[in-house]
C-alpha cells in the first residue's frame, strides 16, 4: 500500500500536519509520500491519498483545489481522505456557539467531496504566524492586524492538536489494509 499525503500550506502550519500524517501511517508500516501539491508528477503509483490545504477566509488555497480538479479522475477511484488547517485561537466555538471545526470550511467542500468521494474531510486547528505572510494575503493581513477586533479574531500562535490529528491518522492508518490495492 502506498499512500500520498499532498498538502498547500503558505505558511508551514498545514504542511507540518501533513508530515505528521505521513509520520503515523509510516508507523504502521505504509509507504508514505509526503508533498506539496505543487511538485506532485505522478499520481498512478499511489494506492490512497491524503489531501490537505490551509484555510482562508473559509476556503482552500486555489493549487489545492486545482490538484483535485486536475486529477479528479484518478482520485475518483482511490481512497481519499482530506483535511482542512484553518480556525487558530483557543475558543472552540464561535459566537452561536456552534464548533469551529464544523462551521470553518472550506466553502467548496461540497465540491470537494462531488468531485472525489472522499471516505472522510476533517478541519483542524492551525496556526497563525503573520511574519510569514507574503503578498496580498500579507499585505491584507497586516492592514487587518490594526483593529482590536481582528487581533483578537485571528489571534497568532500554533494551535494544532497533535492528539486529535494523531487520531485521525491512526483512523486511516486501520482503515487501509480493507482497501484493494
């Protein structure tokens, strides 16, 4: 069984749970390839793929949706499972109370799971650095970090739970041997 954990991450938070996948499934004795989406070639000798992107504003970076569109025939008739890294912060609910990991995104998830049935989609809590935000996400960012109420929206940190992601890793890590290679 060999397995692709491709990632988009423009800050290294997305791509340090994507490693960390690939880490766990290796524990188990799969073969792992961990990549950005960007130098992916070949996806044929892949039995399962793990597809993860960061979040903003609620939607996946755009060569993240266009590996899944590029390759979606592929995909389509393997094992998929992807993951989201956006909401940062400590507080686990929004304002109505409903929990960040099932009201954060992505906005085309909907699309996501049409185009490739994935076996699960799971958001995780990223991280937060804006010294490493680059362009006009940098830019917007920067100019956004002067109110009060957009510090304390997008607070800065890691705040990634290694605990649940090691769950989740493990889950797909047992549900491989039941896939036909």
């Amino acid at each position: 069984m060999r397995v692709l954990v491709a990632y988009a991450s423009s800050t290294g938070f997305t791509k340090g749970i994507a490693e960390f996948v690939g880490e766990r499934l290796r524990e188990h004795g799969t073969q792992v390839d961990v990549q950005g989406v960007d130098s992916v070639k070949n996806l044929a000798g892949h039995d399962a793929f793990v597809i993860g992107s960061a979040l903003y504003n609620q939607h996946w970076l755009k060569e993240a949706k266009s590996f899944v569109s590029n390759n979606r025939a592929l995909l389509s008739t393997r094992p998929v499972w992807l993951f989201s890294s956006g909401p940062v912060g400590t507080k686990t609910t929004d304002a109505q109370g409903r929990d960040l990991s099932d009201v954060s995104g992505p906005k085309e998830i909907d699309e996501l799971r049409e185009a490739v049935k994935p076996r699960d989609h799971r958001v995780f809590f990223g991280g937060l650095d804006g010294s490493r935000l680059t362009g006009a996400i940098g830019f917007a960012y920067r100019m956004a970090r002067r109110s009060q109420a957009a510090r304390e929206s997008m607070p800065e940190g890691d705040f990634r739970d290694w605990k649940e992601i090691e769950s989740w890793a493990n889950g797909i890590a047992e549900a491989l041997p039941t896939v036909p290679a």
